[in-house]
C-alpha cells in the first residue's frame, strides 16, 4: 500500500500568516489523486481538496493544493482563526486508499 | 445538505460484536457510495471500507485489518448504512465515521459526527 507522511507535525503561526504543508507519498499516486481534509478540536473532518489542487464545493479560495507524483502541498494563503486544525493528505489512487498521520497547525 | 448520523457505539468486551447504523438525508442514498472511516484515540484517519451503489454492482470492500470480521450493508429503502463488527479486537477502539463518498472513488466528501466504539475487558 501506499504509504504517506506528513511534513512538518505540527505548524506553529499567527493569524494572518501563511502555511504550507507538505505530503510526501512512498510511491508514485496514480493520477495524482490525493485530497485534503481538515479537521477542528472535537469536529469530523472535512474535505478541503481533491485531485491534488480541486477545492471542494463551500471551501475558501484561501486554500489551495499543488504537487504530483509523490509530492504534495496545501497552502493555506492567510490564516484565519478556524483554520487552526489538524490537516490530513489521503491518497485514493490505489487501493486500499491511505491517509497520513497529520500535520496540527497551532497558534503560535 | 446532506446529514449522515451514526448510532450504535457503546462499550464492548473483546471478542463481542456491535453493530453501527447511519442515517442518511439530503443524498440521493440509493446512487450514493458510502464509506467508514475510523479514528482511534488521539490518533489519525483510517479507511474501515467501501460499499458501491446497487446500480454501480453494489461491491464492497475493506480494510486488511477488518476484512473478514466487519460487513459494510445497506438498506436504499430506509436510507441507511451499517457496519456489522464482530470478533472485536482492543485495537477497533475508535471513534467510526460513516462517510459518502464524492468526487472520487474513496474520497469522503462528506462526514457523520462519528460514533465511538470502546473495546475493553
């Protein structure tokens, strides 16, 4: 299976600030199908982006996704105070589809 | 707006079995695919497994560490998923996630609140 990693663990920032966090896959991603997901304290996650770089309907132009092959980034322009949450990367172009371990974005 | 709710979860000996329901509104459940997905403790996401549409064949599918004690099933008349676990390990303690899935194969486009499940002796 594809194994994925996340890169830093945890992001420490202040409100208005830029993040930039990267995933990092054991192998190739077939059609570079990885998604994004972010999930707040004590709320289920939520799909952010898919096929690398697709916003998901609802989702802020603030966050933005890039990369292919085995490397990944989602950017998220200027911090707002909800975006301070764990992001995880999903890979969903093999089989069985895997996440990483997630990067927390905390107030610094 | 789609609402997905699960119920079921509750504390288990090893060994035993539980069984989850979601509910499931705003979708069209009878074309959807719908997933599980599963959160330990202060850990990270983890693919339970996959159930098609009928009127995509229906297929299932599942993670290697649940496969062959879990079953993913649906119920289009009632708008329902559940997910049958049994032989119920410590390692299953999780909060599960009923999911359906959207703009690709397994990606989960929108989310339950979950429903813990604790196995304990």
């Amino acid at each position: 299976e594809i194994v994925l990693t996340q890169s830093p663990g945890t992001l420490s920032l202040s409100p208005g600030e830029r993040a930039t966090l990267s995933c990092r896959a054991s192998q190739s991603v077939p059609s570079n199908y990885l998604a994004w997901y972010q999930q707040r304290p004590g709320q289920a996650p939520r799909l952010l982006i898919h096929g690398a770089s697709t916003r998901a309907t609802g989702i802020p132009d603030r966050f933005s996704g890039s990369g292919s092959g085995t490397d990944f980034t989602l950017t998220v322009s200027r911090l707002e105070p909800e975006d301070f949450a764990v992001y995880y990367c999903q890979q969903y172009g093999a089989s069985p589809p895997t996440f990483g371990p997630g990067t927390k974005v905390e107030i610094k | 707006e789609v609402q997905l709710v699960e119920s079921g979860g509750g504390l288990v000996k090893p060994g035993g079995s539980l069984r989850l329901s979601c509910a499931a509104s705003g979708i069209t459940f009878n074309v959807a695919w719908m997933s599980w997905v599963r959160q330990a403790p202060g850990k990270g996401l983890e693919w339970v497994g996959r159930i098609k549409s009928k009127t995509d064949g229906g297929a299932i599918d599942y993670a290697a560490p649940v496969k062959g004690r879990f079953t993913i099933s649906r119920d289009d008349s009632k708008n329902t998923l559940d997910l049958q676990m049994n032989s119920l390990k410590t390692e299953d303690t999780a909060v599960y996630y009923c999911t359906a899935v959207g703009y690709g194969d397994y990606v989960s486009a929108s989310w339950g609140r979950g429903t813990l499940v604790t196995v304990s002796s």
